[in-house]
C-alpha cells in the first residue's frame, strides 16, 4: 500500500480496463508487435533460451526421482547410471544450464521488451504532442499522461513476463501432465479429481482479494487527491482558516480506507486457512495415498517425490493462468488506447526538423473573411460570429474588447490551432488551409496571455524562440526585453533555474521573458495578447519601447485591455460578443459618441485620475 504515494492520485482509476481476445484485437496488437520486429533475432534467441529453460526445469525432479530410486536400490529409470556420485553431477550439470539459460532468456527479453517499448513510447509521444489542439480540449492531462506512462507499461510487462511465462506453464502443465500419467496412472487419477476443485476455489479467492485491493488503492487514491489539492491551494486553505475543515475531509477519507482495508484482510485471512487446509490437504491425500501404493509396491519412493514435484508444477500452471489471462486482456484495452493516439489524425509536422523549415515566406498579410468558429469541445456557443478584417504587411492592428469577447481565440485562429466552421483566414490572399502548418507557425510569434515557462534555465526559456540561437543573441533579445536587468540580478543569472523546481518569477518577469523569447524568433507577424498586461507602469513603458522596435517592419497584432498602449495603432478593431463593433483609427473612434471603445477608454482613464 505505501506504493501508492501522491503519484497515483492523479490517476485515481488504477484499474486497467480489460478487452477481450478475440480476432480483431489479436490484429489491433500485432500493429504494436511490428515495433518487435527490429530486434526480431534476439527475441528468436530468447524464445530458445525459453523452451530450453523449462524443459531442463521439467527434468529436475526426474533426476531427483532416479537419486532416490538409487538410493533406495532400485533400477535407475530414464537410461540414467547407476551411481549416486555421477547422478549427483549430472544434476548440477543441469543447474548450471538452467542457470546460464535462465540468464540469457530475462536478458534478451528485457533488452527487446525496454528497446521496443522506448519506440513505441516516443512514437505516441510524438504523435501526441503533433495531435490538433481540439484533441487535448476533452482529455486530462494526467490520462494522456498515463497512457505513455501506465498503459504501456502494462503491455511491457505482457511483453517480458506474461508471454514468457505463459509459454513457460503451458510446457510444463502438459509435460507435468503427461510424466504424472508415466509415473503413475492411479495416482494421477486420484490427483485430477481433487486438483480442479481446489484451482477453482483459488482462482475465485484470487478475484475477490483483487478486486478488494482494487477498491482499497482507489479510496487510498481518493485521499491522497485531498493532500494533493490542499498543497497545491496551500495559500487558499490557509487564507480561509480551513485546517479544520480539510483535515475532517481527509479523515473521512482514510476511515473508508480503513474499512475496506479490513474486509480485504478478512478475505485474506480466510484465503490463508484455505491454502493451509485445501492445497496442502491435496498435497497430503497425494502423499498418504501414493505411500499405501509404495507399500504395494505399485510405486518407488523416488516416483511418489517427484511426482509431488511435478503435482506442484501443473498445480501451479494451473493456478497462474488467469492472472495471465487478465494481463493479457489488460494489455490489449492498453494497446487500444496507445493505438488510439497512434491512429488519430495529426498535424503534418515531422520527426526531423529539417523538414519543418520554412518553405514558404510570408509576407505578412492577414486577412479574415467573415470567420465564423465555435470550439470544438462547445460547439453550441459561437466564439466569431462573422468576423472580418485585414491587417497589411508591417501594419498594427489593436483588437479590443470586454473580456470573454473571443480575442485570445483570434490569436489561436491565426496560428491554426484550430479550424474555421465558415469563412476564412489569409495569408498574403493564400487561404491558411493550403500553407503548411510549420509555416504559419514558424513565422508567427506569439506573446501569451498566460506565460508557461518551463523547467530548465531562463537562457533555455528564451532559447526556446530559436533553438540554435547563441548566447549573445540570447543576452540581445532579453536586453532588449527589459529582461536582462533582473536577469543579472539573480547570482545564476542566465544560468538561473526556473519552473517548478527552480526560481518563481513573477508575472511581469514572465511576460518579459516571452517577449524575449518572441523577439529571438524574428516573425513576420507577431501577436501580443496582453503582453504588458502584468507590468508596472514603469516597466510597461520601458517595455513598450522595446515593442515598438519589435513591431517595425512586421505585422503586429496586439490584444490590449490598457487603451493607452494601443493609441498609435494603425488600426484598432473593438471586437464584442464575437463581432467587430467599430474599427478605425484611435481619433476616429473616440469620435463615435455613443461607442463602445469610447466607453471603454473614457471609463479607464476616469479609472486611472
Ligand atoms: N479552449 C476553449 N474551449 C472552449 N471554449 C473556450 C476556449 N477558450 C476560450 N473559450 C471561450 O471562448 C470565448 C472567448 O474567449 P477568449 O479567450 O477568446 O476571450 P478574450 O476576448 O481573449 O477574453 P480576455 O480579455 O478575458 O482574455 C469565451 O466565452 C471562452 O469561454
Ligand atoms: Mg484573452
């Protein structure tokens, strides 16, 4: 239980779901089987090393067998000498094979299984992240997560283990079987009529205790998602004085727990008795009936040991079949929802960077022709409702407009993050359907509304806009940022780690290093959606300079809430509700009286005497 650390309650649902074999999942898997195929020899090899272990493993008690038999002066069987001394080395002959056998087979299983799975897993990965953004609108992050991470461990785990030891227990419950039937035919029948009756009993515990554990590591899960939320929201929690109230939340939570850890102990306790009673019992009758047939004289007491043995090997065949069936049936739903990412239809972006360069230079004309979008996760509620305009190349286009009104979505619109429902966007008259994605992209920049660093340092954060970029270029675009001052301020400067485990920067540090990140881009449009939103005037209009050298020379849109930054724009569109309201010139539409930007503008200015 201690394994179910904070990590598994971001994935609450631990539970696998199960698909059946059938035909057309056997075929669904063989497309994940193709990724075996470049270490097809070695998984060959390993086979081998398979089949050898278990038929040597399927000697050993016979060589037991026959050291007995000789012990107790009777005839060696199996054409084996007549010598303790020699039987005795021949039986460590046959360790030593095992033994080099066993290594080889777990060796070359891994190597392909780990070699295999780290393929498929940058695959999806790959595939993931070229997935179209309406692909991530309906899924969690942390199930996307575990699909990389869970699901394909799962079907590793069916790759190394389950099928290894499948073939392994089919090879020994059919050679057990059958040197069981040699050995003695009496025996074995006693054997078969109590052996099926103790399997069912265990396989039906076996299920109970499960599915008990099942529900056990969910409510576990459930509890550590309170731990999880209050630490996240630490500040929240303690702005509001709910100590209390979270810790009571929590203690509910961990009494389920308890409860249902204690039905599970019941059920295990009672799965104890049983193995104690039942399997045992049966290994008991064997013994007490096989010792009435030694005394006949039907039986040696070499053959009623290893037929013990080999009672152990088919019981325990028998035993470990449907746990391996569920694993296999696990790793089929597994490989349903990694095939699912592998299938779906993504964006044309390669593997190979050479082939994402520009091919296409733009100008830099915009042009939307009565857009009309709505997302893909609401498709009931109109974002645009008939949005047209145009920017021309090295033009400042300003949208304005209450919040909610969908200009954050234009921005999207513009880097094709997802498609028009009607109407159209162009780039210098191209419709943006027939420029390839990388192109739009690569000379688009964008400075977010909401700025997500990554972990790593702040030079790798600017690096981001241009991978090959040089450190002076680097230092260059932050200075010109404003950045570089509080940059240097840090003792790591450059070298300072961001993100989660690093420095937290504060909103305005943030969008600094996104304007730098933007300018080290060099686009021939950019896109500032509250760019100097979370600065303080000061900086703003040091930061505003520093815009107005990146706006020259490109098209630039910028999405302000603070009118003051806008005024020199060449046009300003006042977007509500989805629909452009008023556009012009800053002087044009402070003229109109009853207007909405005149609304907006004088309320600010009102806002900030
Ligand atoms: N990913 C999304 N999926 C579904 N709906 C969305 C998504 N993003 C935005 N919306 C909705 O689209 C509408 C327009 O959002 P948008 O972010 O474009 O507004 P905005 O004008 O940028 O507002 P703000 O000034 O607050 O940033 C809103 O009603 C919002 O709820
Ligand atoms: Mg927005």
């Amino acid at each position: 239980m201690a394994r179910n650390g904070l990590n598994s309650s971001s994935t609450p649902a631990q539970e696998f779901t199960k698909s059946k074999i059938n035909k057309e999942n056997i075929q669904k898997i063989s497309a994940l089987l193709a990724y075996i195929k470049p270490y097809k020899s070695k998984f060959m090899f390993g086979m081998v090393f398979l089949l050898l272990s278990s038929v040597v493993g399927l000697a050993f008690p016979a060589i037991i067998q026959v050291m007995v038999d000789v012990a107790t002066d009777k005839a060696p069987k199996y054409g084996l000498p007549n010598s303790i001394n020699q039987i005795g080395l021949i039986a460590f002959g046959i360790l030593f094979i095992q033994a080099v056998v066993s290594f080889f087979r777990i060796r070359l299983f891994v190597e392909v299984a780990e070699k295999a799975l780290a393929d498929i897993r940058r695959d999806t990965y790959f595939r993931m992240i070229t997935l179209p953004m309406n692909f991530f609108a309906n899924r969690r992050v942390g199930e996307l997560n575990s699909r990389i991470s869970s699901d394909l461990s799962q079907i590793q785990d069916t790759l190394t283990t389950t099928l290894a030891e499948m073939i392994r227990q089919v090879i020994l419950l059919v050679g057990g079987i059958a040197i069981l039937v040699y050995v003695s035919g009496k025996l074995t029948l006693f054997l078969l009529a109590i052996m099926p009756v103790v399997v069912v009993a265990g396989i039906f515990f076996g299920k109970a205790l499960r599915k008990i554990s099942r529900d056990a590591q969910d409510k576990l899960a459930e509890s550590n998602t309170i731990v999880e939320e209050t630490l996240q929201g630490i500040s929240n929690v303690k702005a509001f004085v709910n100590e209390a109230f979270e810790a009571s939340r929590y203690d509910k939570s961990l009494r389920e727990v308890v409860k249902i850890a204690l039905k599970g102990a019941n059920y295990r306790g009672l799965f104890a008795s049983f193995i104690v009673f039942c399997l045992f019992g049966a290994i008991m009758g064997v013994l007490w009936y096989g010792s009435f047939l030694v005394k006949q004289g039907d039986l040696s007491v070499g053959d009623l040991l290893a037929y013990i043995f080999y009672s152990f090997f088919v019981g325990a065949a028998m035993g470990s079949f449907p746990e391996m069936y569920a694993n296999v049936q696990k790793a089929i739903g597994a490989s349903e929802r990694v095939l699912e990412i592998l299938d779906e239809e993504h964006e044309p972006i390669s593997m190979d960077p050479k082939n994402n360069e520009i091919k296409h230079v733009l100008n830099g004309d915009i042009s939307f022709k009565n857009a009309f979008f709505s997302y893909p996760s609401r498709p009931d509620i109109a974002v645009l409702n008939g949005v047209s305009f145009e920017a021309k190349a090295g033009e400042k286009i300003a949208i304005v407009g209450p919040s909610g009104a969908g200009k954050s979505t234009i921005a999207g619109l513009i880097l094709r993050f997802y498609n028009l429902q009607r109407g159209s966007i162009l780039f210098d008259g191209h419709s943006i359907e027939d420029l390839a994605v990388t192109d739009i992209r690569n000379q688009v920049a964008i400075v977010p509304q909401d700025v997500i660093l990554f972990g790593g340092t702040i030079k790798e954060n600017i690096a981001y806009g241009k991978l090959s970029a040089s450190d002076k270029e680097i230092e260059e675009a932050a200075k010109k940022a404003n950045a570089h001052q509080f940059i240097s301020g840090f003792p790591e400067g450059y070298e300072t780690v961001v993100g989660e485990r690093g420095v937290k920067l504060s909103g305005g540090q943030r969008q600094r290093i996104a304007i730098a990140r933007a300018l080290l881009k060099d686009p021939v449009i950019l896109i500032l959606d509250e760019a100097t939103s979370s600065l303080d005037s000061e900086s703003e209009k040091l930061v505003q300079e520093a815009l107005e050298v990146l706006m020259k020379d490109r098209t630039s849109i910028i999405i302000a809430h603070r009118l003051s930054t806008i005024r020199e724009a060449d046009k300003i569109i006042v977007l509500d509700h989805g629909q452009i309201v008023e556009s012009g010139t800053h002087k044009e539409l402070s003229q109109i009286q009853e207007g909405l930007y005149k609304r907006l503008s004088s309320l600010q200015f009102e806002y900030q005497n």
